[in-house]
C-alpha cells in the first residue's frame, strides 16, 4: 500500500471481526484497507477457545428489565444465521478453519435453575433454536462425567467452536484475493 491509494473503507483491527469485516466489504465490491497495528490475530482473537454461541446467556434472560430479555430473544435468530455462515465460509476459505457444532450444556444445580433453563428452552426454541431441557436421569445417560449434584441441564444443539488461530488469517486472505 502506497501513501497515495485510496480507499472506500478502512477496517481497524485484525482479529476475527475486522477481518470478517473486511472480507464480506470486500466481496460487497468495496475497496477495503485491514489496518493492524501487530500481527493478524495477535490479541483477544488469538487467546480465545474459539467458542460460538448460540443460547441466550443466563445475565442476559436472568435481567431484571423484561425489556432487556426482550432484545436478547429477538436476536435469537441471528445466532443461527451466524452459524450458517460459519459453515459457509468453512467451505469458502483457503484452509480447515477446524469448524464443529456439537452442541452445548448450560447446567442447573438448584431447583431454582431448573425453572430458568426450561423457560430459557422454551424461549429459545420459540426462536429456531433446537434446545432441549434433560432431566437427571437424561443427563446421567448423556453426560455421565458431570458431578452428581448436577440436577439437569439444557443442551442447544447449535453450540459450536472453530479455531481462530487459523480462521482469521483466512479470513484475511479471502479479504486481499476479493
């Protein structure tokens, strides 16, 4: 890059999100500038698990202001569209991002919690999402390395990970070739 190019947009930050920026800006026909002041995926996006969520959180279903619950169930179904266009991009990019969705547990250890997680199951699943709610016994058979004061728990089938060591510089390369 010369000081006398141009570009329609700059793109701060080379984790995973400003390059994913970038490349979908890219592949949208703008001429994208990816300023990084290290290297690509060398802070927060190089030092995480990876982990996509797609269950609303319990600070989130749990907040005092129904208003607020409200604005998390409504962005529900984002959580699935973000996922299929994980596993479009997994086919897209240079490399094996190492893509899995294979499902997550939130647990309950109170009675208390086993009332939040089946209304947080039936929330979610009025939203697309496949949750489902597994007794003791349930669990025992699915899970059987959890601690026995483990009551039930929630599975959502659209828990994933990826690796973003690998992903975001891709991701990055996809950005440049679009």
């Amino acid at each position: 890059m010369s000081d006398s190019e141009t570009f329609d947009v700059a793109v701060i930050g080379g984790g995973i999100m400003g390059c994913t920026t970038a490349l979908r800006l890219a592949r949208g026909g703008m001429l994208c500038a990816l300023v990084e002041r290290g290297g690509l995926c060398m802070e927060a996006s190089g030092r995480n698990a990876g982990t996509l969520h797609a269950q609303l959180q319990q600070s989130q279903a749990r907040h005092p202001d129904p208003a607020w619950g409200k604005s998390f169930d409504d962005a529900l179904p984002l959580y699935l569209e973000a996922g299929q266009t994980w596993k479009a991009l997994s086919q897209e990019l240079d490399c094996d991002i190492e893509l899995k969705f294979c499902g997550g547990l939130m647990v309950a250890e109170t009675e208390d919690d086993i009332g939040f997680l089946k209304n947080k199951v039936r929330r979610e699943r009025a939203r697309g999402l496949e949750s489902v709610y597994l007794t003791f016994a349930e669990l025992r058979d699915f899970a059987p390395y959890l601690s026995e004061r483990i009551l039930g728990a929630e599975f959502c089938l659209h828990e994933g990970r990826l690796n973003p060591i690998r992903a975001t510089p891709a991701l990055a390369r996809g950005a440049k070739a679009a």
